[in-house]
C-alpha cells in the first residue's frame, strides 16, 4: 500500500531539486519549443516553385498555352528557355533545375490534326521522392491542358468526370501531418530524458544513500519522482501544441479534456521509460544518451510519423507495435484534424494505458534502494 504522505514528500523533494537543477529545467521547457520550430519549419513534404527549364521546338499559341498552365499552376517556376537539347545535360547535374519540358516541333500540328501529339518531361530523379512529386504534378496539369484544349472548335469534354474531396486536410498541406506527429515524437524524447536524471542524480550526488535510509518505499519513490514531470510534461502538450496551431494554423477540432487524457497515459509511458533508463545506468550522461537512441530514433522512424508503416518490411512493422508513440501520432491526428474522441481511438487508449503499466512495473522493479 503506497503511503500517500510519503509520496507527496518524496514529490515535493523532487519539485525543489527540479527547479534548483538549471539544465533539467531548461530540457523541460525549452528543448521542446526549438524541436518543434526547428522540425515545423524544416520538414515539408510539399512541393514548390519548382526550377523548370524550356525546350520550345514548337513556339505556338498551343505551346505557349501549356506553358502558360505550368507556371499559373503555383507550383513550377519557368526559369530558363533552352536553345538546344545539349544544354539539358549540364543544368540537371548541376542541379540549377529540377525539370526540363522538351516540347517537339509537330506539337500544335499534332493537336490541330486530332493526334496524340508527345510533350517530354525530362526530370532531375536522385531525389527520388521529390522526383515522383513532380511527375504527378506535371502529368495533373498535362491532363487537364488536354480536357481543356480547344480542338476543331469544340471543347473536348470527357465521358468519366471524376470530382474529388479530399477529408480533415482539404489543403494537403504537409504541415497538419507534421505537426501533431511532432507532438507525439518531441513528448517522447523529453519526457524519458527528464527522468533518465532523476535516479542518476541520487547516485552522482550521493543522496542515494540517504535516501536508502527513509522508510519511503520503491513505489512511493518512483511515483513520487514522477508526479513532478507528468505537471511539466502536460505543460510542455500545451505549450508545443498551442505554437503548432498559432504558428502553422494547424486545425485543432477536438476534445482538449481527452487530449490531456490521452496525453497524461502516454506521459507516463515515457516517463516511466525515463526511470528504468535512470535506475541501470546510475550515469546523468549514459542516461541521456540511452534515453535519446532508444526513444527518439524509434518515434521518428518506426511511428508512422516521416514514413507509412504499411510500406515498410513485415519485420520492421512487427517492430512499430512495441513504439508507444505509433499510437499516441494516431491520436494528436485524430483529434487536431479530425476531431474524433475514445469511440475512434479507444484500441489506441488502452495500448498506452498498457505501456505505462508495464513502464511504471519495470521502472519499480529495477530501481533499488540497496547500496553495494
């Protein structure tokens, strides 16, 4: 039975030491904030002013049109017209374009006999992802130049007319994906390296032996360590969460009491992760760095957060089951765009319910108040 005046004591104690100890302070509220400025701004899966060269062997009204449709479209940028086809080479592998349009000579002629008349899409590939971006891209406003030309005086109107919408983020910006996943992976690497120092520090500054002398129990002084960061970690939610919606004006159209639920159960989870990192490695630096690898490297990689889980080997997706924040990047989706509560996400719910009781149960476990 955990005794519940030793437990606020042994939190109280670890408040004060807290908010004497300057760098975890500046860990809680600091790091969280350039983590999500320095990923909100530098990740981006949008596309955009692509470098785009010319070769007009054509020179037509109809060539000109479709130029025209490229560069009213947003995203390509028309920043050079070539001569020649020799000059093609030289400016992909000096990466100065991204995209070279080699329209023939026969094009309008082509178009104004009713034949399929031929456009080339040269495009620079050792980007493979922002290669395939543009090629979908060109090929979208290829299609509809082609619907929408003029041929023989009559606009050619095709027999399927597809109309799509698009659910939760009408605009595809990549940033309301990337941003409530932020939330998931930041929450993680932070919270488990805030208590990766808590048992550490003990060892390092030798209070652990006063500490083995307290009636306190291995459940009282896990728990009680604990309380002070979940209050820190739900105020670093907040925090990183109101900047994603004011900075990125990312949507947020959920229940904020189920957030902070959902948030608190996984805290924990990580928490309690921090704490089994702090009691085996008895090193403030070891802690840290463990924490960082086994934390930070999974929930950018294995979470579903830069790369689909469905895409990745059978292995590897065996793998992302045993990543607590896979779930919880389900949830701050959810609940920033689409605004979905427990009766979508309660598998979710209750698999962070169970990390952080097998955490908090190993955390306890391999903490000892015994000295050797």
């Amino acid at each position: 039975m955990l005794n519940r005046r030793r437990l606020w004591a042994t939190a109280r104690k670890e408040a004060i030491q807290l908010r004497r100890d300057t760098r975890s302070l500046v860990l809680a509220f600091l790091l969280p904030v350039l983590l999500l400025l320095l990923f909100g701004y530098a990740i981006s899966f949008d596309v955009r002013n692509i470098r785009t060269a010319v070769l007009d062997g054509d020179n037509s009204a109809q060539s000109r049109a479709l130029l025209e449709a490229f560069r009213s479209s947003g995203y390509f940028s028309i920043e050079r017209r070539l001569a020649r086809s020799g000059e093609i080479e030289p400016l992909l592998d000096g990466t100065r374009v991204q995209l070279v349009l080699v329209i023939p000579p026969d094009f309008s002629t082509s178009l104004n006999a009713g034949r399929p008349a031929e456009l080339q899409a040269v495009v620079d590939g050792s980007d493979a992802n922002t290669a395939t971006i543009i090629l979908a891209y060109a090929r979208a406003i290829v299609t509809r130049y082609a619907l929408d030309a003029q041929l023989g005086g009559r606009r050619v109107v095709p027999p399927v007319r597809l109309e799509s919408r698009v659910w939760y983020n009408e605009e595809l910006a990549s940033r309301n994906m990337i941003v409530p996943g932020l939330v998931a992976v930041i929450m993680m690497t932070v919270a488990a390296m805030l208590t990766s120092l808590t048992i550490a520090r003990e060892w390092e500054r030798g209070t652990m032996e006063q500490l083995a002398a307290t009636p306190v129990a291995r459940a009282e002084v896990v728990l009680g360590k604990l309380l002070p960061y979940v209050a820190i970690g739900l105020i670093d939610v907040v925090l990183i969460s109101v900047l994603g919606v004011w900075l990125f004006d990312v949507p947020f159209r959920g229940n904020v009491l189920f957030f902070m639920i959902a948030s608190t159960l996984f805290l924990v989870g990580g928490l309690g992760l921090g704490i089994v990192i702090s009691a085996v490695g008895r090193s403030q630096l070891l802690a840290t760095q463990v924490a960082m690898i086994v934390t930070f490297l999974p929930a950018y990689l294995l979470s579903g957060f830069m790369y689909s889980i469905s895409v990745m080997p059978a292995g590897l997706q065996a793998v992302t089951y045993l990543i607590p924040a896979r779930y919880f990047i389900v949830v701050t989706r959810g609940v920033f765009l689409k605004g979905v509560g427990p009766e979508a996400l309660w598998l979710q719910g209750l698999l962070m319910i169970a990390f952080a009781a097998v955490s908090l149960t190993l955390a306890i476990r391999v903490f000892r108040k015994e000295l050797e």
